[in-house]
C-alpha cells in the first residue's frame, strides 16, 4: 500500500473517531448490547431497532475508546443500516477475516471498512477493530432485550440462517 494510501486510511479513521456517524442513544432500540474490551477499556452501547423484515432498520451506540474502536464502530453502523440479518452476518465475516487473515482480500462489499484492514498489522489493535462488531454480532442473535458481551469470553455464533462453513463462530481468541 502507498505512503499516500495509508495517510488517506488514517486521516478517514481519525475523521470516524472523532466525528462518529450514528453516534448516540437509540430510545427506542428493540436490542441493546453492551460490549466491552477489558484488555484496554474500550466500551460500547449498541443499540438496534429491526423493520418489519428483519433488518436492521436503526442502529446507533454509545461508549469511549481508541480511535480504532470509535472508527470501526461508526463505519460499521453506517454500513449496517437498512441491511438484511443475513447481508449484516456475510459483512461480520468479512471484516473479521479483513482484520485477522493476513491473505483476506478486502471484498468490495466492505466499502470504507476496508480502511480498517491495516488493524492486522497489530495484533493488540484486532480487539479493539472487532468490539462493535462482537456487539452486532450479539444483537443479531436477539429480536428484544439487553445482553453484555466481552472480547475476553467466548462467545461462539451457531451457523444458521444458511451461512457457509467458511462463516465459522468467532473464537475466544480470534478477537
């Protein structure tokens, strides 16, 4: 990747961080998740209100952390708005593996998102990248109520709704 690219990259996640999209408390959420990294702090409040179809009709958060979890959670929740349950788990996948699979090509589906595949270069940084998406992760798996999730517990996504093989759980380590 060019120096200009990565100077581009940083630039629209600092940009995310400090200016976060869909950034506030949903009243009316039918789903609410707190996330947490205990390893640097970073916390989340997700909140997500599904249409009639199913679809994450509204989706906000709340919360304080690094840039790399401030930014992942705004380009996330831009990204996710008005998308299917099904279309949000194959955009968890492949961020997941965007941020972990040193050989992942960043699908275009991902848009902006793919500005986050420099996170594997840190290891320490992938927990922080994946913590709203564990938190999506979570709400997806609900229709109502509040849940708590932690990116140092296991929390493992049974394959449902037709997702491939390949859309394996996430693992305690795996972030």
């Amino acid at each position: 990747m060019s120096l200009e690219l990565e100077e581009l990259y940083q630039e629209v996640i600092l940009d995310h961080s400090r200016r976060p999209r869909n950034f506030g408390d949903l009243a009316d959420a039918a789903v609410r998740v707190h996330g947490d990294n205990p390893a640097c702090g970073d916390e989340i409040h997700l909140g997500v209100k599904f249409g009639p179809d199913g679809e994450l009709q509204e989706i906000k958060f709340t919360g304080h952390g690094c840039a790399i979890s401030q930014a992942s959670a705004s380009l996330m929740t831009m990204k996710l708005k008005g998308k299917s349950r099904a279309e949000a788990e194959g955009m968890l996948r492949a961020f997941h593996d965007l941020v972990t699979d040193e050989t992942a090509e960043a699908p275009r589906t991902l848009g902006d998102l793919r500005m986050m595949q420099g996170v594997r270069k840190f290891p320490q940084r992938v927990k922080c990248a994946m913590l709203p998406w564990r938190a999506v992760e979570q709400a997806l798996l609900q229709s109502a109520g509040e849940a708590t999730i932690s990116t140092e517990t296991d929390f493992a996504v049974p394959r449902h709704r037709g997702l491939p093989d390949s859309a394996a759980p996430i693992g305690k380590n795996a972030a």
